[in-house]
C-alpha cells in the first residue's frame, strides 16, 4: 500500500512541476524580461537565455513529464494488481487520470500562468537542474528535431503590438487615445504622403522676387506660417516663415529671406518624412506628383495630426480641416464653372 501510494504522490508531484514550470516559462513576456535588465541583471540574463533557446528547457519538462506519468501509471498499475487483483487496474487507471488531469494539469498551469512573475526567479535553478539530469534525452530529442528541420515563421512584431494595445484598450490599461496614438505611429509606413498633405488648392505660395511690404499687405493676417517661394514654373526654391519678415526691410524680396525646402512625391510615406523632419528640423516639404505638378504641401503639424488622428486647432485656425475645406473649395469652383458654362 505504501508502494502504491509511492508512485501516485511522485507521479503527480513531478507532473504538478513540470506543469508549473511550463506555463510560468511560457508566459515570461519580452518586455518583462527587459524591464529587469536594470532591476535584477543577473535574473534577466538567466531568463533571457532561457528564453533565446526555448526548445531546451521545454524539452527537459516534457521529458521529464512523460516520465513522471509513464512510471507512476506503470507502478500504480502494478500495485494494484498485487493488492486487489487485475479487475480494479481499469479503476485505479481511470482514478489515476482523473487525478492527473485536475492535480498535475489544470491546478498547477492554472497557477504558472497566474503567478508567473512570482515564479520567474525559480526558472533559472530549477530547468538548469533538470537539463543536466536529462541531458541524454534532450541530445536525442535535439538529433532528432535537427534531422527533422524547423520551419522559419516571419514574426509580424508591428501587428502583434497593435493587437497588444487594442488589448489594453478592452482591458482599460490604456485609454483610446494612447490606443490610437500607438496604431496610427505603427501604420506611418503604410500612408502616403498625399493622404495627409494639404492641398495646393488652399495653399499660399510666394513669388521670389515678392517684397517683404507687399507681403505683409497681402498676408499679414493670414493664418499660414510658413510660405513655399514659387517661381513661374512652379519649382519650388524655398520657403520663408513668417517670422522672418518681421524685422526686415520693407525692399527685401522672399528670395533673400527663404530657407532651402525639401520636395517629395506624393507615393512617399509619411514614416520617411517625419524621420527626414526630425533629422533636419525642416517642417515643410513641397508634395509632386509623377508627372512633376506640385500638388500641395506636407507639414509636421499633418504628420502629427496623423498620429494623434485629429486635427491640432489653435485660436488662429478659422477651418478645422483644410483637405476637407480644399474638397468644398473645389467642388464650388466646379458648380460656379459649370453654371457660368450654362449663361454663355
């Protein structure tokens, strides 16, 4: 009897933990591991090796597992049948499933994956042990695995953070902004340049040779900032901001005043202008199509709308939107060209 309760206490003791382990190493996340490369080095370098080769120490709890259950079911079996005959062993098999199943599989990975932080500095020691132990059968696992082959799977980090902070939203960690913020800086790379840049039909363009009083007449009021220099062909030779003109001679032309400006197509992501804006601490780039007309004009102020995903409004701003007031502008123009068609 003793025997017999030997071999079920051992087998479910060992698969109870197999079983935490598993799902305490399973659930350790990357940024976890990082954030303890400050706070406990030597832990984040042994939980770090431990996840960089996965294989192995899941091998050696596996192993060891099937062993704990193979063994106890075998001397279960056996004790049984020399205590009440071979007509209980479908009992005691049937017992001993159950027992495993609840007390070595649900309760324990129950348990791993709840309290993995509060497990994760056992990892290190307790996988250590077991690797050396069975290091015979993880060799022969591994001979056989590498005979087989691994497949390679493309691992799509930018998807699985935008799945982690839409989880954050369900969750209530994070709110819809900071839900949103995160998504939209991950799909820079995917918006073009003309889906966010402001239209050349609500743009103010200045001539080279415009002069700083004619400027200030024509646009002194005006909301804009910063102001593409034009010549008669419509290449762009610079820009000049606003503040520029404020303390110079009335005689100056814009061609003095202007700062060189970057020129793009509209194909371009928005990903590589924020990057080029950051580099060069230029916030305007002039927008061409395939054909060279320039389209309209990208600033920072529409990349960061584009992260928040709404327009940044101050007091001076009259329209909210000026791709959407562009649209209206456009289609006015259309409805007033096609009525002055009619009158003819």
């Amino acid at each position: 009897m003793v025997l017999l309760a030997a071999f079920a206490l051992l087998s479910i003791g060992f698969s109870f933990l197999c079983s935490v382990l598993e799902a305490a190493l399973l659930s350790l996340t990357p940024s976890y591991i990082a954030q303890l490369k400050e706070q406990r080095p030597k832990l984040h370098d042994s939980l770090s090796r431990l996840k960089a080769n996965i294989d192995r120490p899941l091998a050696a709890i596996l192993t060891l597992n099937t062993i704990a259950h193979t063994v106890g079911a075998t001397g279960v079996g056996a004790q049984v049948s020399v205590l009440f005959g071979e007509t209980y062993i479908a009992v005691a098999s049937a017992l001993m499933t159950l027992l495993i199943l609840v007390l070595s599989e649900i309760i324990p990975k129950t348990i791993g994956a709840t309290y993995w932080r509060g497990l994760a500095p056992l990892l290190p020691p307790l996988l250590r042990v077991m690797i050396v132990v069975l290091a015979p059968f993880l060799w022969l696992s591994e001979l056989i695995t590498n005979r087989i082959g691994k497949s390679e799977h493309d691992v799509d980090m930018r998807g699985e953070i935008k799945a982690l902070a839409r989880i954050g939203l369900e969750e209530k960690a994070l709110d819809s902004d900071e839900t949103r913020t995160i998504v939209n800086i991950l799909n820079l790379h995917e918006i073009s340049v003309k889906s966010v840049m402001t239209p050349r039909t609500v743009c103010e363009t200045v001539a080279p040779m415009l002069t700083v009083g004619e400027f200030d007449q024509r646009y002194g009021k005006t909301q804009f900032t910063r102001f593409p220099v034009m010549d008669a062909d419509e290449q762009a030779l610079g820009y000049v901001h606003k503040a520029d003109t404020y303390h110079a001679d009335d005689a100056q032309t814009m061609k003095a005043l202007m700062h060189p400006v970057e020129v793009l197509q509209e194909a371009d992501n928005v990903e590589q202008v924020f990057t080029s804006m950051l580099k060069d601490h230029n916030h305007m780039r002039v927008v061409y199509d395939d054909h060279g007309t320039w389209v309209g004009l990208i600033t920072l102020e529409d990349v960061i709308e584009t992260i928040l995903g709404q327009d940044i409004v101050d007091e001076t701003d009259n329209v909210q939107n000026l791709r959407k007031y562009a649209k209206q502008r456009w289609l006015k123009r259309i409805k007033r060209d096609e009525s002055a068609r009619s009158q003819r």
